[in-house]
C-alpha cells in the first residue's frame, strides 16, 4: 500500500497562502456561527438564531461545530490531536448517518430533537427537529472524509478527497438553488430544506479541509510549483465565479423582461468566451514568463557550473605547475646535499654554496608569486607609498640578471635617464621590473635586450624589448589574467603568474602595462606611470 506524508510537511502551502492558515479561518468562521445556533437551540434563545440561519436544525449545528473543532484540532501534528480531531469527525458522522437512515427506513430513533423541541410549523411538521436529507448526505460525506484525511494511506487519502469533493458539491448545488431561486437544488421532496448557512458551512469545510491536506487527492496539484499548479490556482476562482455571476445576470435580466431566453443564452455565451478567453491569454503570458525565468536560470547554473568546472581546471593545471617548479629546485637541492656530504674540495664547496643559494632563491620567488596571487584574488595587496628613485631600481634588477644573461649570452643595452623618480612602493616595483627582465631572458636568450626608461610628458615610461620567440596577438589580453601562458609549461617553466601581478602592481600605482609583439619578432612590454603621487586603486 503506497503511503503519504501525514505529518507537519504535509500541510503544504497554496500559492502564496498556508493551507494551514485556510483550514483555520474556515473553521472558526464555521464554528462561530453553528456555535451560536446550538447554543441558542440548548438554551432556547431563539433571536440568536435570527441573523443566521432559522432553517438549521440542532443536529445539524452540533455537526458543524463537531467538525469545525475536529479541523482545529487536526491542525496540530500530535498524535492525540489526531485521536481526537477522528473521534469529533465520526460523532458527527454517526449522527449524520443515523438521519439518513431514519428517511431511508421510515421509522424514527428519536435524535432528532434529543437536544431541544423544534418549532411546529409546515415545513417541520413532517419530521420535528430532523436535518434535511441532503444536509445529512453532505455532513455524512464530510465527516467521512474528516476522519479518512488523516491516514497516511494513499487510498485512504484519495478516498476522503472525493468524498470531500462530493460533499462541497452538493453545497454548492444547494448555494446555487438559492441564488437562482430553483428549491429543488436545496429541497427534496416534502423534506425540510437545507439552509444557505448549513450549504456554506459543508462547503467551507470541505475547501478548509482539502487545503489542510491536499497530498495524495486531486487537490494536490493546488500545491505544486510547476506550471500547471500556477494554472489552476489562477483559474480556481474565476471559474467558480464568472459562471455564477454570468447566470445570475442572465435570470435577473429574463425575470425583469429586459431580454428573453433565447437573446440571455447568447450574451452569456459571449460574455463567457471573451472572459475565458483573456484569462486563457493572461495565463500563456504567465506560463510564458516562467518558462523565461526558468530558462535564465538554466542558462546562469549553466554559466556557474562551467565556470566552476573552469576554476577546478586552471587549479588543476596550477597545482601540477606549481608541482613540477617546486620539484626541479628541490631536486637539484637534494643532488647537491648529497655531493656535499661526500664532501668536496673548498673550490667546489664553494660552488655548491653559490648553486644552493640561487635554488633557494628561486622556492622564494616561486613561494612569494603565489602569495601575491593569492592576495590579488581576495584583493588584499597593499602598497608603502613613497618617493622612488625608479631608475636605481631598474639597475638593480639588471644587475641581479647579470649572471643569467652572461650564462645565456644574451646581450643587454640598457637607456636610462637619471633621477627618474615616481612615488610608489618600492618593493613592488622592483618585482615589476624583475618580472619583464626575467621574462625577456627567459623568452629571447641569446638575442639582444633593451631597456628603456624616460620621462615623456611629466610621466614616467619603462620600455622593455626582447628579440625572442614574440606573443601571437590573440593572446595579448589573455597573458595578464591568473595562470595563463602564451606558451607550454613543458618548454618554459613558470606559474602564468608573473605578468598578471605585474599588471595588478602598475595599475595599483595609477599606471598600465601593455604589449607589443607578434609569433617570432619578439615582444615590447611598456610601462607607463604617473610622475606625481596617483591615487592608489581600491581593492
């Protein structure tokens, strides 16, 4: 047997309604006025019963408030509220049952002014006291269902959402017998006729009821998120109310002569179609700007996942680089621990000692680049403003190379005007100008270097040109983001770091980089800074 949710979750909200919050004022609307009927039926103060309803019998106040209270209380996921609310729903049943079947039987077991003596007058001569045949059926149907909601059987579910079904029906047929002025939709027979209040009360409870528990019942939909669920709670109401309303128009208007059947027909027709028709156009528009948002947000998870699937990759692709450089320095470390523990001549210690200095040097910059990237990322890079002399700093950096360009044969001619000062952080803007050194070594060994510092225009322009394997102009604006390369890591190594935080320091300093460069005619990167003190960039 298929089983559905019966607890708190269970109670699911109507579009923008709580199910749980509909249950409740249905209830306690039904229950203030039969309240008041029983009590003026068990204390005989008829003028209570004046404002409501005259028609309703005690029985039948008894079952409403039986009802209404079972609702209040099932509202609550205890499980002796759920005890409780069942035994008011089958009292009231049982009652309802017994009229019906004191009409069915044609005898009388004497219920039905148990509570209190009915007035003698023509429509209760017949059966003194006695509930209309159709209110029974209704509150028998009800509080069938009042009492099968609970379970958290399927079947069971389904059940009590038709018998619920049929009782709000046979509410709302009675409803319509009055407002169309036709007694045989609220009167069978001789029988006492069923009140407008005690048809509006069956029908409140079954709609509070359904809401309390739409799961597992046709009402279900009323409750899902999809398209389909915003259809019909769009269309409930003017389809329960455009008809009424159409008809009841129609039998006034043919009542008061204004137009005959034939001529009412028509215009109701009409005035339905155009009324359908434009909730039918309003609900595709509806429908359509679902599917449109739903699509954007396709289409954004889409873009996120491909971008997170992105991020994994360049991680990826950095770790293995930042792998494969902290390996080769580590290893040649290691090779030369080992030739010294042999140990080895002075020349040669010493040597060794200048070899392992520089591998150290190289963890430390391999170590300090992604710090910087990290920093940059989470936009915590800082600067120590002051006076620069930049020309100083460029020297620096060519000398520290020196050994490198003369291991490689690489010529460097260098044009540097004196006393080219700028105001900025010294130790960032001598990791610029190392960064587009090392790369124009690395990248144009053995062919000439130039480095160029001028003063054009009350800034400050750092040029740096290499001969080397040049930079394909797609790549230009890609090489300065986070871990890319213009070239393989196989041939040269580095983490795709360099230029990205060099870009990140000149701009900081209200300054930009650029290149110049095409496949095989070597490349240019040119600095450009302000002379007077910029205002540095907001993180």
């Amino acid at each position: 047997m298929e089983l559905v949710d019966g607890g708190p979750a269970d109670r699911a909200p109507i579009g923008d309604l709580d199910g749980t919050s509909l249950a409740r004022w249905a209830a306690i609307v039904v229950l203030g006025g039969a309240g008041a009927i029983l009590f003026s039926w068990l204390t005989g103060v008829s003028a209570l019963r004046g404002p409501l309803s005259r028609a309703m019998k005690a029985n039948t106040a008894l079952c409403l408030t039986l009802f209404a209270v079972s609702l209040l209380v099932a509202r609550r996921a205890a499980p002796r509220n759920g005890i409780v609310a069942r035994a008011l729903a089958v009292l009231g049943a049982v009652v309802a049952a017994a009229t019906l079947l004191e009409y069915l039987g044609g005898f009388d077991l004497r219920i039905d002014e148990l509570l209190a003596a009915d007035a003698r007058n023509a429509e209760s001569l017949l059966h003194p006291g006695r509930m209309s045949p159709n209110a029974a059926t209704g509150l028998l149907l009800l509080g069938s269902a009042l009492v099968l909601f609970p379970s958290r059987e399927r079947l069971a579910r389904a059940a009590a959402g038709l018998l619920a079904l049929v009782a709000a029906l046979i509410a709302l047929l009675s409803l319509f017998g009055y407002i169309y002025g036709t007694s045989s939709l609220y009167r069978l027979g001789p029988a006492i006729r069923i009140s407008q209040y005690t048809a509006a009360a069956v029908l409140l409870l079954s709609l509070g009821a359904l809401s309390l528990w739409p799961q597992g019942t046709f009402a279900e939909i009323f409750v899902r998120p999809s398209a389909g669920g915003v259809v019909i709670r769009q269309l409930f109401l003017p389809v329960l109310f455009i008809p009424t309303v159409l008809g009841l128009l129609r039998h006034t208007g043919e009542r008061a002569g204004l137009f005959d059947a034939s001529l009412g027909a028509a215009m109701q027709a009409v005035v339905a179609i155009l009324a359908f028709g434009s909730i039918a156009w309003y609900l595709a528009r509806a429908v359509d700007r679902t599917d449109a948002q739903k699509t954007r947000v396709l289409e954004e998870n889409q873009r996120l996942a491909h971008t997170a699937q992105t991020a994994v990759k360049v991680r990826d692709e950095f770790i293995g680089m930042a792998a494969h450089e902290l390996r080769t320095p580590l290893t040649s470390l290691r090779l030369q621990m080992q030739l010294w523990q042999k140990g080895v001549s002075a020349e040669k210690g010493s040597e060794f000692s200048h070899l392992v200095q520089r591998q150290a040097d190289r963890l430390v910059r391999l170590v300090e680049s992604m710090l910087d990237g990290a920093a940059l990322a989470s936009g915590q890079m800082s600067l120590e403003l002051q006076p620069v002399e930049l020309a100083a700093i460029v020297r620096d950096g060519i000398e520290r190379l020196s050994s490198q360009l003369a291991a490689s044969g690489t010529p460097l001619e260098a044009h540097l005007e004196q006393r080219v000062e700028v105001f900025g952080d010294p130790r960032r803007l001598r990791q610029l100008v190392d960064t587009l050194l090392g790369n124009a070594c690395k990248f144009g060994a053995g062919k000439p270097i130039t480095v160029e510092l001028t003063q054009p225009d009350r800034g400050v322009r750092l040029l740096v040109r290499d001969q080397g394997i040049g930079i394909e102009p797609k790549d230009h604006g890609r090489i300065f983001d986070p871990f890319e390369r213009a070239v393989p890591p196989n041939n040269y190594p580095g983490l795709g770091l360099g230029l990205y935080v060099a870009r990140q320091i000149a701009e900081a300093h209200g300054g930009r980089i650029v290149v110049e460069s095409g496949a095989g005619n070597g490349s240019a990167f040119t600095v450009s800074l302000p002379a007077t003190r910029p205002t540095p960039r907001a993180p």
